[in-house]
C-alpha cells in the first residue's frame, strides 16, 4: 500500500513525485518508457520560457530537473507495462501480475503526437520522415521538404527548415493557420516557404526513402503530386487517456476533466499536466499541477 501512485514521470508526475516526499507522503512513480521526462526528450529547440531557467533543449531542462529529484525519497519505476487501472479501488495491474494498491492516484500520462493514418507516414520514418526540423535540419540541408500542420510547432519547424532548405510547403487542411502572428509574418516573409491552405496530403511516396508526397487541395478535380526529400508531421497531440476510458469524466478529445485541485470525477484521483491541460499545455503548467495535487491529497491524508 502506498499513499500515492503517480502514473507518468513526465514534467507533471516528477513535480508531483518531488512534492509528495517532500510533505512525507509514501509514494511510487511509475513510467512505462525506460527513462524519465516525457516529451522532454523530443523537444530540440531551446526553451526560453520557464520562469528564471534557460535550457539548451527538453534534455537539458530534465538535466536541471534531475538535480532537484535525485535527494528526494520516493520510489521510480521506469520501463513499466500497466495491464490496467481500477480508479474506484486505486489498484494497477502490471503487465508480470503484480497488483499495486495506492490511497490517491495521480494520472500523469500526458500526450502523444497525432498521426494522419496516411500510407507512408509510418513506412518511412527514419527515411525521409523527421522527428523534428531542429534535430533533423542537418540531415535534409539542400532538399526540398514538406511540413504538415497549421499550428505554432508547423510554423516554426518549416522556418528552420527555410534556413538550410531550397524550398519548404507548409500543407493546412484549414483555411487559415492557427499560428500566432509572430510566427505568419516570417512565414510571409520567406522566400522559400510556400503555404498551401485548404490542402491535404494524401501519401508518402518513395522506394527506399520518401521522394515525393501526394497533395489534395480543396476544389480540385485530382491531386497532385510533388517531389520532396523529407517530410515533416505537426498537426497536434492526443491525450493518452485510452487506459482509463469509461471510468471517469473526458471531453470530447479525450482529455480528462478537473477541477482547480486537478481532481477528477473519481475520488481520490487527480489528474494533471497535458493529459488535463488541452488549453494550455506548458511545462510551467504541468509542474504547478503536480505541486497542486500533491498539496491537496497531502492536506486530505496529513492534515498538513
């Protein structure tokens, strides 16, 4: 039996963690990837906007993470496959069968990438389909590439792309982008950044690594096709909340509902960071949320 079980070791269910022992709750944080911190990793651009720290990139920031977490005293269990969750009986069965038994639970699963479902986008992943425009830029100087995606994450990789690229299409399904301002003014700007709105891709084409995506745009009697050296998926996230569907309160995308203490509609069980946060998923958001929850079960178990 544990006081609290914190499922994710992302940004969120770390702080969370860090609070908890430090108001002297028994705790056990669980990951199911080898190593800590989320979407951290796959962040390469640098961060300039968590309050009084600057870091170099999302492994950075966990480096500087990890140095407030390595004196404290709860337990971490990482490369972990939960089977299934009770939130009514706070119990998580693992994959090898054993069963955990916690007082409150504390979801911190966070998000994933969304994903087209289009032929190619998985085939080519590793060949001509990037993780990212400032980890992979290197790697595509000199080509032609597609960026897919309306948003600030699309904006802003297809203007680092620009840097090295001969040519960026920024392909949006809508019909204006979602960016902000600071980010379609440079997009105007380029010279070599050609925006197609009310457009889709429909494929990735290639043999052994992408050369071309097939492009729908709306009206058109048929689509076309370019030719392109890589390509680019941006087009939002999806909670990971598919573990505990059924059971508690989502909204229509699936995120989970709370209240301003991130308890959800289970007793006993708080959710927090961008598995509850779908209007402002920050960093600084997902650690006041998991300082938040801990001060709350602690003031429910303790009284403190």
């Amino acid at each position: 039996m544990h006081d609290v079980v914190i499922i994710g070791a992302g940004p969120a269910g770390l702080s969370a963690a860090f609070w908890c022992d430090e108001l002297g709750l028994d705790t056990l944080i669980m990951e199911q990837d080898e190593t800590v911190g989320g979407q951290l990793p796959k962040i390469y651009n640098p961060i300039e906007d968590y309050l009084g720290l600057r870091a170099d990139n999302g492994a950075d920031l966990l480096e500087h993470f990890a140095t407030g977490i390595d004196a404290a005293d709860f337990d971490l269990w990482t490369n972990v496959a939960i089977e299934n969750v009770d939130l009514k009986a706070k119990r998580v069965k693992l994959a090898s069968g054993e069963e955990l038994q916690a007082i409150c639970l504390i979801i911190a699963t966070g998000v994933h990438r969304r994903k087209l479902g289009i032929p190619g986008e998985d085939e080519f992943v590793g060949r001509g389909v990037m993780e990212s425009g400032a980890r992979d830029a290197a790697l595509f100087a000199g080509k032609d590439v597609c960026v897919i995606g309306g948003g600030d994450a699309a904006a802003e990789n297809a203007l680092l792309l620009a840097e090295v690229c001969p040519t960026v299409t920024l392909v949006h399904r809508g019909k204006t982008l979602r960016a902000r301002r600071y980010f379609t003014e440079r997009l105007q700007a380029s010279h070599c950044i050609t925006v197609f709105k009310e457009a889709i891709v429909r494929r990735i084409l290639g043999s052994k690594r992408v050369e071309a995506v097939e492009i729908m745009r709306e009206g058109a009697i048929k689509p076309f096709q370019m030719a392109v050296g890589g390509v680019l998926f941006r087009i939002g996230v999806e909670p990971n909340s598919e573990l505990f569907d059924g059971q508690l309160q989502l909204d229509a995308q699936g995120y989970i509902i709370v209240d301003g203490a991130q308890r959800t509609s289970v007793e006993n069980v708080f959710a927090i960071g961008d598995v509850s946060n779908p209007l402002a998923p920050t960093i600084s958001g997902a650690t006041g949320a998991g300082a938040t929850a801990a001060k709350v079960i602690a003031a429910r178990l303790t009284g403190v």
